[in-house]
C-alpha cells in the first residue's frame, strides 16, 4: 500500500496527498496476523498542518481508553513519531493492552502509505512486526441521534424516552432526518482539512409537534443546525460547532 505523499528530494512535503483531517483504525497487523480490535475502541488520528509547505504534523485522538496527542513527521513513505502526552485514565485490562501497543507503534514506526484515492493510510514497522491501518472520516452514510443540545444557556441532555431528532447523511452532500416532530431534509458542504461544516435549503414537513415541548425542541434544533460552522468528530459522537466556539448540538452514532 505504500506510495508515500507528494515530495522531492531537498524540498518539503506539502498536505497534497489529504492527509490532513480525521482518520479511523480499522485494522491492526501484528506479525502478519490480524488483530482483533476490542468491542467499544474506538481510535482517531486527526491531523492538522500548522503551515502549509510543512510536513510536520499535529496528531491527536482516543487510544482506546486515554486521550493522546504528539507529532510526527512525514516525508514520503517514511514516518517518525515524536514524543506523545497521554491522559492518565484506567481502564480494562484488554483496552489497556491494546492502548499501550498502538501508542507503541504509532512512537516506533518508521513507514507511511496512503492509498492512491487517498481514504486509507498505513503505518508501520518496516520489521513487518505491527501495522496500523485507518479509513479516512466521512459523512456519507454515517446515522446520529441527538443527546444534548445548546440551551442558550449551556448544553443540556435530551430526553431518550422520547421521540428525539436524527441526522442522516447521504452520499450526494445531502442530509435527511428528524426534528422530533417532522422529516426534515436539506444539504451540506464540508471541508475535511477544516473540520469546517454548514447546512443549506432545510426543510421540513409540516405536521403539527405532539407537544408544545416537542415543538420547542425542533425550533431550536434546526436553528441551531442553520447556525453550524465546525464539527468535532470522535468515533462514536459528533459535536457541531458555531463560529464563536459554542458547541450547539451533540449526537452519537446511531
């Protein structure tokens, strides 16, 4: 799978290849053999590029039970990790196994590839002796539920028990859901990079809410939506973001 990203000898990799943006562990090789990723890990590499022309870049994530973050350096197919800081959490002794051998590979590893439509990544050992395998984050096709939401106040939890908003997103930049009350459907655009998002052209059945606290809540849950500009993705929950920093609604994964 190694094909490296843009760059020339005696000049800097530049973000050409997209590696910058969220990333998905899907597979773990040890020895050539497939590991078995614990149920409930799950495991993003974010990258940012602080300057353009740079290849060094910021990684970030949840390793399974610690939130983790450090650089790492790549230019080509050849990949150094740098010194990572890791949240002191305890946890199950097998995520805790599994944490300590990603970190260990994503410091020790010494090769980088990227797939040719630029959706995977690769990094490894050149011993052949673990590989880590992700999938670049997408919105297409992924399903939310809404658990909390942005008062005006602070960020309160939604009700379970009752009929909550749900956000789908399809493979043509469109979305369609729930308000609680109606259908809704809509578009949007997004830039990865970024992690920059905005929805346009909602719109909404028109069927009369259950009750006066059903059509609260969908007012305020597609105006909050129309106000969106960020997202903060991590697995199994997503935070969508307004341009002053405020986080507006929150969602798990369905």
């Amino acid at each position: 799978m190694f094909t490296g990203c843009a760059s020339t000898k005696g000049t800097v990799a530049t973000d050409e290849a997209g590696i910058a943006g969220d990333w998905r562990l899907t597979s773990v090789l040890r020895s050539g053999s497939e590991l078995i990723i614990p149920q409930g890990v799950t495991v993003t590499f974010s990258a940012t590029v602080p300057d353009m022309g740079s290849y060094s870049y910021d990684v970030a994530g949840v390793a399974g039970v610690n939130n983790y973050g450090g650089p790492v350096t790549i230019e080509g197919t050849t990949y150094s990790g740098g010194s990572f800081w890791l949240t002191q959490m305890a946890g199950p002794a097998p995520l805790e196994e599994f944490e300590r051998l990603y970190l260990e590979t994503l410091t020790d590893a010494d090769m980088f590839g990227i797939s040719a439509d630029g959706q995977g990544m690769e990094i490894a050992k050149s011993s052949g002796e673990t590989a880590l395998l992700f999938s670049k984050f997408k919105f297409d096709g992924s399903q939310w539920k809404l658990i909390a939401y942005f008062d005006g106040i602070g960020v309160c939890s939604v009700d379970q028990s009752k009929n909550v908003p749900e956000l789908s997103f399809g493979n043509k930049m469109d979305i369609s859901g729930f308000s609680g009350s109606n259908f809704i459907v809509g578009d949007y655009t997004v830039d990865y990079t970024l992690r920059a998002i905005s929805f346009q052209d909602i719109g909404t059945t028109r069927m009369a809410a259950p009750s006066g606290e059903a059509a609260v809540l969908e007012q305020v849950y597609t105006n909050l939506l129309n106000k969106t500009a960020n997202y903060v993705w991590s697995g199994d929950e997503l935070q969508l973001i307004g341009k002053d920093g405020t986080t507006l609604l929150v969602f798990a994964a369905k």
